[in-house]
C-alpha cells in the first residue's frame, strides 16, 4: 500500500473516532500536557506541545489542547515525550541464568524471572521487540501477563542440517530442536533418516515462517565463530533461494552473519538485515586492526543498502559473564528478581563463567592466550567495525540479541541500554542512537505505519523521559513514565524490585 493512501485512512480513522468521541464521550483517552516532543521524523524538538491520545493511539499533537476532554491528565513540564523504543534482535524464550539441569528444582524462580521479563524490557523503555527465532510455545510471554512489550517475530529461524545449531543435536533429534531446515544433499550425512527432503525446500520453510504470522525471516550463515568451528552453512544457492521466497512473500530478509566472509555471502544474498556486527576476519585473534577483509565487507554492505545491528553486547556480555562485573551493578536489581540474584550468588550459579572458561579452554586456538584478552579484541573489532560502517553512511539498527549467550551478561532491558551506552562511548552520535532504535528499526522491519515517531494515528507507545535523549545517552536510563497502548505506567512500577508488589503483573 502506497504511503499516500496510508495518510489518506488514517485521516479518515481518525474522523471517525472524533465523531464517535463526540456522540458517546472517550473511553479511554490521555492528555500529556505542555512537553517537548522529540521524535525521529522531525528536523527538530518541539516544545510546549500537548499530545492528544485516545483508545491506544496518538489522536493529534498540538499547541493548545483547550477544551479536551481526558480522562488522565500529565504534566509534561520539563519533560521529553519520545517514542517507544524498539529491540530488533531478542530471543525471549531461554533463561540463560539458570543451569538447564537446575531448572526442575528452580522451578519458581523460573517462573519469577519470566514473569518480570517483559517488565524489564519495559523499565529500559522497550515497547517493541522482535524476536529473530520466535517458538511460540516457549517465546511469548507468560499467561497473565498484563504488562508486556509488542512481540514481532520471524518465526523459527531457519537452519542446515549440521550447522550452526543443528551441530549441537544428535541428527535423528535435530529436526525436534530445530523444525524449520533445509534439505541440502552435500549435508545428507547429517539429515534425520524420518525427514523427506522434498518438504524441506527453501520454499517450504519460508512457507511455515509466513504461517506463524512473521514479519521476517532469519537465516544463518555462520562457518564457525571464525574458524572456532567447521559447521555446514547454506549454500549460495539456498541463500539466495531463501532471499527471493523471502522477498516475494514481504517478508524482511535477516542473515545472521558475524564475519567478514559471512557478511559477503549475506550481502550477496541481498540481505535487508545482517544481524550482527563484524568481529572475525582472517588475522591474529589478538590483533583489532581493520583490515582490508573487513573494510571490503563494510564497504559492500553499505553499497547493497544491508542494515547492521552491531550487537556490541554478545562480545562485551562475555566480558562481563567473564569479570562478574553487573554483578555488584545495581542496576541488574531492577531486572533481576531477588530469587535470581540468589541463585547467581550461588557456587550453583557460578555454572555459566565454568562453562565459558571450558568453551574457551577446548576450543581456543591459542591457548596461551587468557580468554579475556581475545574477548577484549573481539569488542575493540565490533566497536571499530561499527564506527566504519556507520561513518561510511551504513544504516544501523539496535538490536542486542538478547541473550546473546548463557551467564549474567546479558540482562533483559538493562542489555539494550547498555549497548546504546557503548554506542556513545564509541562515538556514534546521539542523534543516530535515537534514529536506529525507535524509526530506523521500524522502517526496515516494515513496522513505521504503527511506531517508531510520534504521529497522528500510531500506537501510543511511548516514554516521557526527564532528560533530553540528544544531549546523554544517560536519558534511556532516565524515564518516568512509560506508555503501552495509551497505558501510563511509572518506571518504577515495573522495576523486578516492586515485582512482589505488583502480583497481578
């Protein structure tokens, strides 16, 4: 549907609720008085404004709103009213907190960690997430559940029979763990026996993608966390069999791609999203420096239009998995419920740093080389990969594969403002943070018709922060209400701190 044609119903929508308004009285409606308007499609602040939402969307933004009848009123003084922010690459159906053979006798604590996680995701101002390999069983959130982020998805992500994944399981399993492959007959070897091929074409799996209802289809090309492994990829062919299926259906097409040579085969494959930043390339794994391999990678990615989501946090979640540092954070508190921290105190839940250490022990091939040190190079190669990229005109898209891995380094919520801090550290301009997390996201999961910019007719999901988001990335940490759907919520309602005194949430 044309752009135009877009504005031209939601003029009309929005008539007909003004008439309805007008017969019956508003049900539901809020009004955000006199605040600073900051949002993505605009050339510059707006302040002084009064912002119109009702039944859950944004009914108009205007100097006066004198004679408007609300039901809630907020006093936006001082205040920055924003857009909801959007995390484009979360996995929300693994707890990697707790050890999988511990689960059965944490059984509560589970449940208390699931049951905050789509507050924690709403405490750091995520109204929207988009979760790459969605199982609906294990992925949505908990029944109950009353406070929640918007979930999109992209359905189960869609793999090869003994790669990245699939390695992992016994082949007569792997179709169990991983339902959506493709056939390939170089990787028959590892192909369950029970399987025929003939249902599993690229066709075929872009088909189950678009009936769980997804906005996207995700991929992976990854060859072995360079050079870690040797997994089965898709090949050229598939990928490119994936992409046009993909395509046809108005599906965005993401590829998992973390290497210089996996982000050729994505670009190749003309991939709307490679979901993740650069870190492995042909060198020493010690040595940061950009080389011509990965200058190459960034230079085509940004001549074929892929957007990136540099993922900063699965390299730094390492680190902190690694150091125990968000730990003694007490920002982790608002995410975490004391039954989690707890057990994270524990020798039990010292589990993840033991299995990191040994991942690293058997597969390090340098083993002379301290894990920390090889992760420090990893994060100084994405963050140096990131700023090319972005200052070569590349679109970046936040996006914190949350959680990246097993162990306390990627917190729920916590994870997607501290991977916009490493952003600003870094350099990237606050401006350019602000874009790739609220309309830059939207726009290239095709989403910008419901958020992503304070206007007329989108859903109301919003934050009114105190701070202003384009002078310090310290305003995401600095919100007093957050918005669902026309919803005002204070931040501190939805901390894992107050969880017992919310028990119907």
């Amino acid at each position: 549907m044309k752009r135009q044609t877009i504005k031209i119903l939601i003029c009309i929508l929005l008539i007909s609720r003004m008439a309805i308004a007008a017969e019956t009285g508003p049900a539901e409606t809020v009004l955000i008085e006199n605040v600073t308007v900051i949002s993505p499609h605009l050339d510059q602040a707006q302040p002084n404004m009064d912002v119109l939402i009702q039944d859950g969307r944004i009914l108009d933004i205007v100097k006066t709103s004198a004679g408007f009848h609300a039901n809630i009123r907020i006093d936006g003084q001082g205040k920055f009213l924003i857009p909801g922010l959007i995390d484009s690459h979360v996995h929300l159906g693994h707890n990697p907190l707790i050890n999988r053979t511990d689960l059965k006798e944490y059984q509560t604590i589970h449940n208390e960690y699931r049951r905050q996680l789509p507050r924690s995701f709403l405490f750091h101002g995520f109204t929207s997430v988009i979760d790459l390999d969605y199982e609906p069983a294990r992925s949505g959130w908990p029944t109950g559940t009353e406070l929640s982020p918007e979930i999109y998805h992209c359905g189960r992500g869609v793999r090869v029979a003994g790669g990245y994944g699939p390695a992992f399981v016994p082949p007569e399993f792997v179709h169990k763990v991983f339902p959506n492959l493709v056939y390939e007959q170089r990787h028959s070897n590892n192909w369950p026996e029970r399987l025929d091929p003939d249902l599993y074409t690229a066709g075929a799996a872009v088909r189950r993608v678009v009936q769980s209802g997804a906005i996207c289809l995700k991929t992976y090309s990854e060859s072995g966390f360079g050079g870690v492994f040797d997994w089965s990829q898709p090949s050229a062919e598939t990928l490119a069999a994936l992409s046009k299926a993909a395509h046809d259906e108005g599906l965005v097409f993401v590829v998992h791609a973390n290497s210089a040579t996996d982000w050729q085969r994505a670009i190749a494959a003309d991939a709307d999203v490679i979901a993740h930043g650069l870190w492995h390339w042909n060198a020493d794994r010690k040595d940061a420096q950009l080389t011509s391999e990965p200058l190459s990678a960034i230079e085509a990615a940004v001549e074929n239009k892929a957007a990136v989501q540099p993922s900063l946090r699965v390299v730094e979640g390492e680190s902190n998995t690694l150091d125990q540092g968000l730990m003694q954070d007490q920002r982790i508190l608002d995410v975490l419920t004391p039954g989690i921290m707890d057990y994270l105190r524990s020798d039990k839940g010292q589990w993840s740093l033991t299995q990191l250490l040994e991942l690293y022990r058997k597969h390090n091939p340098q083993p002379e080389i301290v894990p920390s040190v090889l992760i420090s190079a990893s994060i100084q190669r994405a963050t140096d990969s990131m700023v090319t990229f972005h200052q070569s005109g590349g679109a970046l898209l936040l996006g914190t594969d949350t959680p990246a891995q097993d162990g306390t380094g990627n917190p729920p919520g916590l994870n997607g403002f501290l991977e916009m801090t490493s952003w600003a550290k870094a350099g990237i301009p606050l401006d350019s943070i602000f874009r790739s997390a609220t309309l830059d996201n939207a726009r290239a999961f095709k989403l910008d018709h419901e958020i992503g910019s304070i206007e007329p007719g989108k859903q109301a999901d919003l934050l009114l922060l105190n701070t202003n988001p384009l002078d310090t990335v310290e305003a995401y940490n600095d919100i007093s209400v957050v918005m669902i759907d026309g919803r005002p919520i204070n931040r501190g309602d939805l901390s894992a701190r107050s969880l017992d005194k919310n028990p119907a949430q």
